[in-house]
C-alpha cells in the first residue's frame, strides 16, 4: 500500500488518488497530543455585518454597524411585495431568461412570470422552493443540477450565487445609504443562514455560492460565517424581554375551550396573530444589552430549547446560558428534518393529484408552469390563515386556465372530477374556487405537524434535555396557529412554550448578533465521529485476518478509524485536534487525507458498515528551505544521512459551524496552504 514507517511514530493508512500516477507515497504520522485549546482567532474588525436569511419559502437580509451594534436594521428595498409592509420577507424564487440569464428574484419574479404569456413561460426559467433539494441530495458537488418549473436544468451553484447576488446588490445599496463613510468591500462581514441539521458538504456549497456571487473572496474567508439557523435564533432569543413573546403556556386547555370555558381556544391565537402582524411593521429594532431588565424567566444557567420551523426543515438545538459571559453551551446535538411548511403543500398537491389525477396534475405543472405557480401562491395565501376551530371553509381559486385544460383534455368539468372523486371534504364554488373544509385543512396539516411535535418530545426525553423549562417556537411556520396549538397541547404542561412577536424574523436579527460576536456559542456537539484510516500493530485474535498487511517484515492491521471527535461530544471554540504527517519522498508537494465518517460512535474500522469518506484535506507543501549554513558550506557534499524528512503539522477545529484545517511546517515554522473540501467527494 506504499506506506512507510517515519520515526518510529505509528504510521498511517491513507487510500487516495491523484491526477498523475505515483504522485502520493507518503508516510503520516500520528501525534500523541490529542485536544489542544487555541484560543479564537478575533478577525479584523468589520465596520458593518449584513446577514442574509436564505430561507426554504421566504427569505431577507438585515445589518447592524458595529459602531451602533444595538440597532439591527431590516431590509426595505423590495421590488413589490404587499404595500404597507416594510421589512416581509421576500418570497425565495428566482426567475431566469431563456437564454439562463439572472432576470429577477422574489416578488419581481413572481409576478413577472405570472404575466407571461402560457406559450412564452414554457422558455423561461423559474425556481422556487429550491433550497430544499440541497438539504435533500446525499451526493451534492458543484455540479448538482436543479430543474426549473418547465422541466429545464441549471447547476445548483449557479441559481444560488444568482439569489445571493441579488442579496448582495440591495444590501450593499442600502447600507451605503445609511452610512456616513465611504463603505470598502473588506469592511464588511457578511453572514449566510442554513439550517443545523445540514452537513458540512451543504454548508460548503453555500459557501462557494456566495464566492461565485461575489459576496468575499476566497482568500478572505474570515470575512463569511455560516449560522446556524436554530443556533442565531437561540442568540436573539436569549435577550428578549417579557414585552417581546407571547407565552402559550400561560392558557391551560381543556378540551379545545380555556379553563373557565368562556372562550375558544383559538382565540387567543387569533390574539397573539395580530400581535406577530403588528411587530412587523417597524424596519429598526433595538436589541438591549447588559442585565438590565431581562426578562424574569430566562436567567444565567437556565437551558431552554429553540425549535425553528421553517419552510422545508424543523431544526432543533438545546442550549444552556453559562456564567459569567453569558454564552451559550450547547447541550445535545442539533436534529431535525424536512418537516417544514413544504409538507403541508405536498399534501394539497396529493390531494389535488387524489381529485384530477395524477397523470393530468403533472401534464398542467409541465404545460402551463406559471398557472401552477399561481395555483402554489394562491394555496400558499389561504394556508397562512388557517387556524383551529375554523367554522368556514377556506376558498382556494383555481386558475381560468386550469379548469380550462382540464375540460379539454378530460371531457368534463372540474366541479364533476370533484363528484367523481368522493372527497366530500372539498367542495366546489361556482365562482371557480376550491372550498377546503375544516377536516381537510386538518388532513393536510396533520402528518407534518405530528413529525414536528414527535421530534420535540423524542428531543424532550433524552436524559441531556429532560427538565428543560422553556421551548421556543421560531421561524416563519411557528406564525401558524394550527402549529402553535398541536405544540401547546403536546407540551404546554411540561414547559413554557414561548414565541417571539416577531417570530418569522428571529433568525435573521439573530444572524446579525452572531456576525458581531462570533464567540457567543462557546461549546457545541459534533453532529458525526469523524475521522481517517491508519495502520496500527496486528494483534492475533484481535484484529481479523484480512486486515492484516505484512510490510518489510512486520505485520499491520489497516483501516482502523483514527478518530478526530465523536458523535455528540462537547467541543469547545478554538478547541482544535492535532495530527503529524510525512511526507514518503523528496520533492513531493501535495499530500491528500481522505476523512471518514460515521452517524455513531460504534466503528471500529472504516469498512465498518455506516462508515463513509465525506472528503478529503489537501496540504500543499511549499520548497523547503535550505538549512543554515548551507551556502556558506558551498554544497560540498560530505557529510551525512541526507536532508532531514519533514513534518507537516496539522491543527483542526471542529468546535465551530464548519469544520477548519490549518498546517504549519514544523522544520521551517512556515504555514503550509491546506484545504478540507467535503464536496469533491
């Protein structure tokens, strides 16, 4: 296996490719310091942090000057939208030209693929909703393709560096609106949001996407964090007053009516619906500072989790607020799904597959894209107002052209596809409207909201989480009153279940926090074991026979897991793992490590059943330096056993929300260019 034995230090075990053959032999060797603390690195200072919300539905921007760091001001300049409102959230879809040029994003794309007409938006190219397929695509690289309403492909890559190109241009307008000074690119730190469930191939390509789009440099990488969705809204949430939430718990049920039984229970959604309505009609928002007047529940020590439900995932993440700073220690490690709102309109396209057919529901979604794309918006409009206890039926209008198509290519009516179909609980509106009773709102809400309520108390029972006081619902999902109600029925007993007023927002503003102080989440879990392949000392009896290598007379076991962490361990910021390597010959200039990972902690081997390569780290091995003395020596020659082998150094963190490699040359104390890429995988 071309591995040689360096300084009689255990050697590794490394099975790479490269480009030109024999380009890798090389001996690694394994330091026996295993954690080492490094201090985080505080980055230059930035003189703005622009956070961008890039959401499954909906998603937006908000900054902050760090000079005036308590004021987080939120995205105004949309391209239409609902008038009055100043800081919604764009809707995240994005339109292309038939020639796959960036033509608009959000309501602009929206509404100019609406006006289309049927036969020219077959030729043009609308996305919606495509967050979710990273989330989705165990294989995702750079050349993962996504497929446009009319069925046409574009590189993943390239839509989302055209949305966060979008982002870029209205944010840096409207930062240099507001600021006094001429604004250079470096002096902003710019802050994307995915969700904590992701892996590290997904982070990665976001990453990339906003290289692609121009947001930093790759040479300034300091310069974009990733957040973690739950994660920044926990930031915000551990700051809000008593003013700022709506307390669910405050309202025990029995049976559907308050406990005085003068009410309806879903009163006091209706309550806290204007209350969230209202929150959302002021762009500036200040976030306090110090002890102040905390709010009286939420105090140092306490642990609380943060759910946010959002349109394609459910994240979950259990923090506690450590003493004196006030950070943040993450307890358990992030969970989750694809709960998200998205389900519920999988169910009504189901549904609708269940009443026309699903041959002809697929045959309109290829035929006429922008009159199903209306379909999507109008269903979308009427979910949002959903709410338990609802007497009447929620109408839902059907496009001209869908009731059009249908009676041409079935012969019949859509009112008599609804007969035929014995839905009784859809019924039909001779003004051209789908009329969704009670029971079929429930039947569409249901199987997504019962994931999401399962997830949280399988979360609420584990021995880490249990005694936990509060639970935050967050994200653009939590406005949802026939969510908020299963979770306070579930849950409402055993916690204080609590809701920001300005809960489709909490991310965003909790992004912003995070770019400021990137030290606020001291401790976080390792969400997998991670690790590499190496040759350890064959033990009879111990190791099986076909792992055994016999390599200049001694026996070897490969493909032993070296672990770096563990599934679910605690990993301090800064807290880095270290490891030595060798270079096998002269002149070799690149050394490749493939990293391995698993769901669990119960791997032995790396052919071990759920163990995967997930990527790889790359140090680029610059000229060695000649030794001292050497010119003075002239190069004579005599004396000794050669040049001294190298030693490259490498330090990994994982302590933050992607995992980062450094290298140094120990020999020469110069840094060495390394690189961990999950994505070429």
């Amino acid at each position: 296996k071309g591995v040689k034995t360096g300084r009689g230090i255990l050697p590794l075990y490394i099975n790479s490719t490269l480009d030109k053959p024999h380009s890798l032999s090389l001996s690694l060797s394994l330091s026996l310091s295993q954690r080492v603390e490094v201090r985080p690195k505080m980055a230059c200072p930035f003189s703005v942090v622009v956070a961008i919300d890039f959401g499954t539905t909906s998603s937006g921007y908000a900054f902050s000057f760090t000079q005036d760091s308590e004021a987080i001001h939120m995205m105004k300049r949309w391209e239409g939208g609902d008038p009055g409102v100043a800081n919604q959230k764009s809707p995240t879809c994005l339109l292309l030209t038939p020639e796959v040029r960036f033509h608009s994003f959000g309501f602009a794309a929206r509404d100019f693929y609406h006006d289309l007409d049927p036969e020219e938006a077959r030729h043009w190219l609308y996305f919606d909703k495509f967050k979710m397929k990273i989330h989705s695509t165990s294989d995702l690289t750079m050349e993962t393709e996504l497929e446009a309403v009319n069925g046409r492909r574009v590189r993943a890559i390239e839509v989302f560096a055209h949305a966060l190109h979008f982002f870029r241009e209205h944010a840096l307008k409207e930062v240099k609106d507001q600021s006094s000074s001429v604004l250079e690119g470096e002096e902003i730190r710019w802050v994307i949001t995915v969700p904590a469930v992701w892996r590290q191939p997904a982070k990665q390509f976001m990453r990339e996407a906003a290289y692609l789009a121009g947001l930093v440099s790759p040479d300034c990488p300091e310069q974009l964090l990733i957040a973690l969705e739950p994660e920044a809204a926990s930031i915000y949430c551990r700051k809000l007053r008593l003013h700022q939430v709506i307390d669910l718990s405050v309202q025990p049920l029995t049976n559907g009516f308050d406990l005085d039984g003068s009410r309806p229970f879903d009163s006091s959604f209706r309550q806290a619906r204007e209350q969230l309505r209202r929150s959302r009609h002021s762009r500036t928002f200040l976030v306090e500072s110090g002890t102040g007047e905390l709010w009286s529940e939420l105090q140092t020590g306490d642990r609380y989790v943060v759910a946010d439900c959002g349109g394609g995932t459910v994240d979950l993440t259990v923090h506690q607020i450590e003493q004196p700073q006030g950070t943040l220690k993450e307890l358990y490690k992030a969970s989750g799904g694809p709960y998200g709102a998205v389900g519920v309109d999988l169910a009504f396209e189901a549904m609708l597959c269940q009443i026309f057919g699903e041959d002809f529901i697929q045959s309109f979604k290829a035929k006429r894209p922008a009159a199903w794309v209306d379909l999507t918006i109008a269903f979308e409009a009427r979910k949002r107002t959903a709410s338990p206890g609802r007497a009447n039926a929620l109408n839902i209008s059907l496009p001209f052209s869908f009731i059009d198509y249908y009676k041409r290519h079935r012969g019949q009516s859509v009112e008599a596809a609804l007969r035929r179909s014995n839905m009784n609980i859809v019924k039909w509106s001779s003004q051209g409207m789908l009329r969704l009773t009670q029971e079929a709102m429930n039947e569409l809400f249901q199987p997504t909201i019962i994931n999401i309520v399962k997830h949280i108390e399988e979360l609420m029972a584990k021995p880490e989480v249990r005694g936990v006081r509060f639970l935050f619902l967050v994200g653009g999902f939590a406005e949802s009153p026939m969510l908020q109600r299963a979770v306070q029925k579930a849950l409402g007993r055993t916690c204080r279940i609590i809701i920001p007023h300005d809960v489709g927002l909490t991310i965003l503003k909790g992004a912003v926090l995070f770019g400021l102080d990137p030290t606020v989440v001291r401790v976080r879990r390792c969400p997998l074991t991670y690790g590499v392949g190496v040759l350890n000392r064959f033990v009879e009896g111990r190791h099986p026979r076909d792992k055994l290598l016999v390599k200049d007379g001694r026996e070897w076991c490969t493909d032993i897991l070296d672990r770096f962490v563990s599934v679910d361990q605690s990993v301090a910021l800064g807290e880095a793992v270290r490891r030595s390597y060798t270079p096998a010959r002269l002149g070799q200039r690149k050394i490749i490590i493939n990293i391995y990972c698993s769901a669990t902690d119960d791997v032995t081997y790396i052919s071990d059943p759920g163990v995967r390569k997930c990527g790889t780290i790359t140090l680029d091995l610059p000229e060695p330096l000649p030794p001292a003395g050497a010119a003075a020596r002239g190069g004579g020659g005599g004396g000794g056993g050669g040049p001294e082998r190298r030693e490259i150094r490498a330090t990994m963190q994982f302590g933050d929300t992607e995992i980062k490699v450094t290298a140094v040359d120990i020999m020469s104390g110069r840094s060495v260019r390394a690189s961990i890429d999950f994505l070429s995988n």
